[in-house]
C-alpha cells in the first residue's frame, strides 16, 4: 500500500506541475485556473461520502449550471484546466484520506473500561 501512495502522489505532482506549467506558457488565466479549482475540489474529494440522491443531484445540478454560463455562455475556457486539477488532486486525497469512522459512545467505552479493568 504504501508503494502505492508513493506512485499516486509522484503522478499528482506530475500532472499538476504540467498543468501549470501549461498554462503560464501558453499564456492562460491563472486566476480562472484558481477559481476552477475551487469550485470543485471540495464536491470532488467527497464524493464517495454521498449517501443519498439529493448531493449528487446539487452536484450536477450546479456542474450543468457551470458548463452553461461558465464555459458556453461567457467563455471561461481556462476553468476546464482548474476542474482538471481539481478531479486529481480531489481524488487523490478521496481515495486515501477520506475513511468512515464510528461514532464516540461513551455507553461502550464505559462498558470497555470495565471488561479491561476485570471488573464485572
């Protein structure tokens, strides 16, 4: 697993050193770049922690929206490049970062505490 993390995150770097490198040479907007990324990187890195329709549905609800009057209306090209960076930084950090967890219940930590102490 661990030579896994090291292969992801060495190809993260790669591609978003690429993409920037991209888009200073090429003469792009780094400020449609940022906002592109912002917009998606929270959605992105939780999706996995959807569990019911209705965040999907905002999360494509709000996508449309975007590619409408972002990309086709007023011709935000460069924010393709910002939602590129964020799906693999985004998913990066979802597939190793993100885990379920149990909620505290201090019912069974006390139940816990006494089973390791011996007492019944």
């Amino acid at each position: 697993m661990k030579l896994n993390k090291i292969i992801l995150g060495s190809f993260t770097a790669l591609i978003t050193f690429a993409v920037i490198v991209y888009v200073i040479e090429n003469e792009k907007s780094l400020l449609e770049l940022l906002m592109g990324f912002m917009l998606f990187i929270f959605p992105i890195t939780f999706i996995s922690s959807f569990k019911n329709t209705v965040p999907a549905f905002l999360l494509v609800f709000f996508t449309s929206l975007y590619l409408y009057f972002g990309i086709y209306k007023y011709e935000y090209y460069d924010t393709l490049l910002g939602l590129l960076l964020a799906i693999v930084i985004g998913s990066s950090i979802s597939y190793f970062r993100i885990h379920k967890y149990i909620l505290f219940s201090p019912d069974k930590y006390k139940e816990d505490a006494i089973k390791s102490k011996g007492k019944s």
